[in-house]
C-alpha cells in the first residue's frame, strides 16, 4: 500500500476550499476577476505537486517544487486583497 503524502492531500483540500471561496464569492458579490486569479494559483498548487512527484529528475522535482511555493504565495497575496476590499472576511 502506497504511503499517503499529505503535502499532496493538504493542497488538495486547500484547492477545493479556494475554489468553493471563488464560487460563492462568484455568486453573491458577482466579482469574477479576482476569484479567477484564486481559483488558478490556488489550484496551480497541488497540481505542480503532483508533476513533481513524476519528475524526471532531482532538478525537475525541484523545479515543480519551487513553481508550487511561487504560486503558494500568489494565492496569499489574491486572498490579502480580497480581505482588503471586503469581498471576503476572515472566519
């Protein structure tokens, strides 16, 4: 049985909440731009993750590695701003 990688399970999960946030942000505050931004870097993620662990070699590893942290950071920052003009609030 394969070992479970919960850096892989945890950007899942944190995939499927970005984009239920963008959705319901989508539907009652009807703002597309910004939730399109989250639902890309959010989701960019897991998915660099999971190219990673089928890299071609240490250097590839890394760089999928690096590419999912740049876009880790993008998100932060997508989610700053929404906080900041109130499009979502902290719960």
């Amino acid at each position: 049985m394969a070992q479970e990688n919960i850096v892989q399970k945890k950007s899942f999960e944190f995939a499927v909440k970005a984009v239920k946030l963008a959705y319901a942000v989508q539907k009652e505050k009807k703002e597309y731009d910004l939730t399109r931004q989250i639902i890309r870097s959010a989701t960019s993620i897991g998915a660099n993750l999971e190219e990673s662990m089928g890299g071609q070699s240490d250097k590839d590893f890394l760089h999928k590695v690096s590419i999912s942290y740049k876009e880790a950071r993008e998100t932060e920052y997508w989610l700053r701003l929404m906080l900041e003009v109130e499009l979502i609030s902290k719960g």
